[in-house]
C-alpha cells in the first residue's frame, strides 16, 4: 500500500503481510523509529509479528498497522488492524503474566480515541484487545458494544487467534476502502491539560485540535493576532488584541499556542511571551501537568529532570496574573516579555476592588487605578512596540470586583492614547459590554472577525452545548427546550434526585481514563447533608491530575469542584448538584446566600449576574455528558424545604431533560 499520509511505522493489506518474511515486517519497524532501537523492542516486535501472522485469518480482506499514531493521547497503538467494519486496537504486553488495569485503561483509550476523533472510524466498531501473551486465559463471551466501542478484549498468546477469527467472523462489509480509511481525517479535540503538554513540547495546535471554516477556525484566530502583533512590531507601535469567544470554545487554547509560537519564533530573543492568568487553579493545575509531563519525557529520553527543575521552567511559560502585578510594583523598569497573553481578562479586578487591596494587602495607601489601567500601564514602559492579548469570556464574571471587559477599554480610552485595539465586533454584544461603546475608540479600533470562536471545542459530541445552557440560564422554558432539543442529540444530559444514582451514572458512562466529578456552586452550602461540604477546600491539582486510586481526584466522587476550581478546565463527565442558592421562578430566577442558620435574599444586580455566571460555568464544564442533581429536600429541615428545589426540578423536566433515576 501506498498512503497519502504515513499513519504508521508499518501498513500492509492483511494479505502482504502474512506473506511477508517477519525479519523484512522487522526491518521496515526497525528503520521507521528514531535513533537505536532497544533489543528488548526488538524481541517484542518480533513476537508481535510471529503471533499475528498465526492469529489473523488468511481468507478476508484488511489492513495491518504497527505502531499506529495517536495524536491526541501523544502515544502509538502497537497495531490497528481493520477488518470490514471493525477497527482491531492492539495493546501487547510481551512477557506478561497478568492483565494489568493500566494496560486496559491504555487499550480503551487509543479505541476512544480512533471513535471520537478519527473520522473513518465514526460509523465502525472499535474492539480493543490487551494482549498479554504469558497470562492464563480468560473464557469471556463476546460482550455489546457501548456508543461503537467493545469492552476490552483480554488475551494470551494461545487465544488470541480465536478472538481475532470470531471478531473477523461477525465482521460486515464497509462502505469506505480500507485505504481512504487510513488517510481519512483524524480531528482531535485535547482538553486544555493535554493540549497545554503537547504545545509545550513544541508541537503546534493544528497537531492537536480539528478546524472549522472561518471565522470559527482557531488557526485562523492565531494567525489574526500573530499578523497584529508582527505589524506592532513592524511599525513600533503598542496593541491590545481582544479574542472572545463562547464557553469552551479554544480561547485559553489560542493563548497558549500564541506564547508557544512567539517563544520559538525566529524574534524569540527580542520578544519574550508569557502567559498570565488570574484563574488560581487553573495556573496550579496547568503549571503542575506540564512540570510532571516535562519529567515524565525526560525520564522516556533517559535523562535526568527534577519536579523542582521542571516547574521552575514551567512558571517562565505560564504565571499568575497577580504575581505578575505584585512584582512590577516594586521593579518600575519595562518588563522582560513584550507578548503577554491574560487569560480570563473579564475577570481583572475594578478599580475599587483593586485600590482597596493593594492599600490593606500591599501597603499602598495611594493605589488609584484598575487591575486594567495598571497591567497595561506597565506594558507601556517598553519604548517602542509591545502587544497585549485578552482572552475574553462573556457572561463569565463570578467574582465580586470583576470588572469584565469594559474595564479594559476605559482605561484605554482614559490613560492610553497611543495604544491601538483589534478586536471582533461580536464583542460589541450585550454578554460583553453593557455600557461602554466601541465608538468612544474611535480611530483606534480594527475589527477582524477571526478574533472571535464561536463553536464549543470542549464537546466534540455537540458544539451547540453552551447554546443550551444559555438558553437554559435565561430560565425561558420554551426558548431552552428548543435549543436542548438540538443538544440532546448527541450530547447526554440527564437529571435525578439522587447523588447516589448521579455517582452510578458517571461510573457506567466512563470508560478507559475519561475523567468524571462533582461539581456544584460555591454557594451551595446545603447540601452537606448529601455528604459534600462546599466550605471544603480542593486541591485543584490531586482533583483534577491524580488517578482513580487517589481519594483527593475527581474520581472518587467525594469532593465537589466549585466553579472557581473548575473555570477553565474540563472533566469529560460531570454531576452538577443544584442546590437552593439558585431557584426557578415563572418569572425567572431567585437568587439566594445561605448566612449563618438561613437563606438570606440576593438584591444586587452584579451578585445575581455572579450567582447566574457560577452555574454557567459549571453546566458547560463537561466534553461528554452530564447529569443534573437536584435534591428532593426535607420537609422537616427549613433549610432544605422542597419548595426550594422542586421549581427547578420542574423547569429542568420541562425543558425536555429525561430523568435517570
């Protein structure tokens, strides 16, 4: 076979291949991999290919890869094989003398991943098999596939020829040739853990995430401000880009990749990038997965690198938004980096939130400005160019002080003459900017719709999700069924009044190592009763970074991420306990803060924006699917009276939501 594109270190029709010499098969292995190849990969592949040419059946049509490249996960699959309509993963462990759970994990995970991603797997079903060729056999009956994806198949070097031949047996025709097959698109989409360690090695973003045409394509957003800043640089002049876009839709992604590509850019020595972040979490969790990651690839190269070592390198790529602040408090000289990317820009503080910490935190009983107005003031230090990116979110305020978007462009228009803004006219909406007009720039704006994303990336099942949950937040029923009706297609959500039935669901939902937690409001002090006490802190990294064995992750379901955890990242599966902080009303919603023993009224408008953005954040936090929580109550606890809860049960029902009991 002759590819388009080289997926893999060896292809060959199934017919080639068991005519082939094993010694020519391990020659073509061998001369595909970089630098010396170990004796002991050697003799597995060895193995691998003696094993196979008895095992597979000599009589039907197919394709053989080794070594097959999985993007997404950063790995190879020791062999793909397809066989009409059923794509064959292949984990060996050569030597094995048991079926070990992380090996299982691995082989559930390439098949995912070929599922989810590879566009000629979508319509065949994936069987992965672990092969461990010294362990006792297992007598399993050939099990239904869930979603197109089998249970992992457990195998030894004696029964793998029968579960090869009963699976080439129950095979159908395909439409797609098994050579379009192999160079069809493969369209990965990485949570912002992932893509952060695969960028930080060094790979660009079009390796690791699928593009849409236009304005929704992310490489063109990238290209949009990378064109920006190289005419700044051109021209001696200082920027501002704004990127907006809708909840998941790769801003975060974007910046990342910006910092990237400047760092290694032929310029790399005159302009320095960093990413700044004032999401606490979000910096820890990232920081922490590239320093284990940087480890991890050391160690594979045999070399030597220490957490310490690897996450002092980290914090040069990726930094806290308000470390940054605090040290050109005291260094009034221009900073080292002439890019700099802040995450999460709506979320700087305001001028009165700003003042008043920096008089009682940081001894500056003087401190007159915004987070803003000082942040871009000490970019304006550099003589000549300098360029400032906002990643913006709409309706993604949570915090008190936030000051949202409109807070940059003030102090532009106020402190900043000489500074020039790029921007999307999306950004001229109401989620954006409720009182400030783009025209009040006038001769200092350009437009460009490239700076806007607004398909969701986060779910590959249905970019439509955070368009459900807006319609959803609005608490119009007949505007939310419309919009969860497209959703419901191919995204799952469902409800309950049981904690316990949401913890079963997650668990049947998740399959290889697709993350799973709970999430619920940081205002949702009343459900402590279901066993989750908001008022205690997570460990933002064990939560989201540690195993299934680790009683601090995610995976034990035991602690809820608020939305100050969880802004900016993902789960693949989430609950969201509903609690009474947020009620439905026939004419909207009821905001509420537990203090002391009750339930006090929320009045103020940017603290019901606040209370209705943390529900926002949390229902648009899961790639795969999710389930709604929401508590039956007690009659006999006046904290937890079932009126509280039985309206939003309601409107949830009424939405077209199905009920999981």
């Amino acid at each position: 076979m002759n590819p388009l594109h080289q997926r893999a270190s060896y292809t060959a029709t199934l017919k080639e291949f068991l005519a082939s010499d094993p010694i020519a098969v391990l020659g073509a292995l061998s001369g595909d991999a970089d630098g010396d190849v170990a004796s002991a990969q050697l003799g597995a592949w060895k193995q691998q290919i003696e094993l196979l040419q008895i095992a597979l059946p000599a009589d039907v049509p197919g394709i053989i890869c080794f070594e097959f490249v999985i993007p997404r996960i950063g790995k190879r699959a020791d062999n793909v094989i397809l066989i009409g309509d059923q794509v064959i993963v292949l984990e060996f462990k050569v030597g094995a003398t048991s079926y070990d759970s992380d090996a299982k994990t691995q082989a559930m995970d390439y098949a995912l991943d070929l599922k989810n991603f590879h566009r000629g797997s979508h319509d065949t079903l994936i069987v992965p098999v672990l092969v461990a060729t010294k362990a006792a056999p297992v007598l399993t009956e050939r099990a239904k596939p869930f979603d197109g994806v089998y249970p992992v198949a457990l195998a030894n070097a004696q029964t793998l020829t029968s579960i090869l031949r009963n699976i080439a047996a129950h095979a159908q025709a395909t439409l797609l040739p098994h050579d379009e097959w192999l160079v069809s698109g493969y369209r990965p989409t990485p949570t912002i853990v992932e893509a952060s360690q695969v960028l930080y090695r060094g790979h660009s973003v079009s390796e690791i995430t699928h593009s849409e045409a236009g304005a929704d394509n992310l490489g063109a957003t990238t290209q949009a401000v990378a064109m920006a800043i190289d005419r700044a640089r051109a021209h001696n002049e200082k920027i501002i880009c704004l990127i907006s876009g809708v909840p998941g839709a790769g801003k975060t992604l974007a910046g990342l990749n910006l910092v990237c590509e400047r760092r290694r850019s032929d310029q790399g020595d005159l302009e320095h990038a960093v990413f700044l972040s004032g999401n606490g979490p979000l910096v820890m969790v990232l920081q922490e997965a590239l320093a284990r990651d940087d480890v991890a690839q050391a160690s594979a190269r045999g070399a030597r690198l220490t957490k310490t070592e690897a996450h002092r390198k980290a914090v040069t790529f990726i930094q806290n938004i308000h470390h940054f602040r605090d040290e050109y408090l005291k260094d009034l000289d221009a900073p080292t980096e002439r890019v700099v990317v802040f995450d999460e820009a709506q979320r700087a503080w305001n001028k009165a939130q700003t003042s008043k910490f920096m008089q009682q935190k940081r001894n500056q009983p003087d401190f007159d400005a915004s987070e803003p107005e000082f942040l871009i003031s000490v970019m304006d230090r550099h003589e000549g160019w300098a360029a400032i990116v906002c990643l913006v979110g709409g309706g993604q305020e949570i915090n008190t002080g936030e000051a949202g978007i409109e807070e940059w462009l003030r102090a532009v228009r106020d402190h900043f003459p000489n500074w020039h803004v790029h921007l999307p006219s999306q950004l001229e909406s109401i989620d954006y900017l409720r009182e400030f007009k783009i025209e009040e720039l006038t001769g200092r704006v350009t437009r460009s719709p490239s700076l806007h994303l607004s398909v969701s990336l986060r779910s590959f099942r249905s970019e439509r999700v955070s368009a459900g949950v807006a319609a959803l937040m609005t608490g119009d029923s007949s505007q939310a069924r419309t919009e969860m009706a497209a959703v419901l297609a191919t995204f799952p959500i469902v409800i309950t009044r049981s904690l316990e039935s949401a913890r079963l669901w997650l668990k049947e939902k998740s399959r290889g190592s697709e993350r799973f937690g709970l999430l619920a409001s940081s205002g949702a002090k009343r459900i402590k009763p279901l066993g989750v006490n908001m008022d205690v802190q997570i460990d933002p990294c064990n939560w989201f970074l540690n195993g299934p064995s680790d009683v601090r992750s995610s995976y034990y379901l035991e602690d809820a991420a608020s939305e100050f955890d969880v802004q900016g990242l993902e789960l693949d599966w989430t609950a969201v306990i509903w609690d009474g902080d947020l009620v439905h009303q026939p004419a909207g919603w009821r905001f509420r803060s537990f203090k002391g023993t009750r339930w006090q009224e929320v009045r103020g408008e940017d603290a019901q924006r606040y209370r209705l953005n943390a529900y926002r954040v949390l229902l648009t936090r899961a790639r795969q699917g999710m389930v709604i929580v929401v508590p039956e109550g007690c009659v006999s606890d006046p904290t937890r009276h079932p009126s509280f809860y039985d309206p939003t049960w309601q409107f949830l029902l009424s939405i077209g939501l199905p009920q999981f009991n």
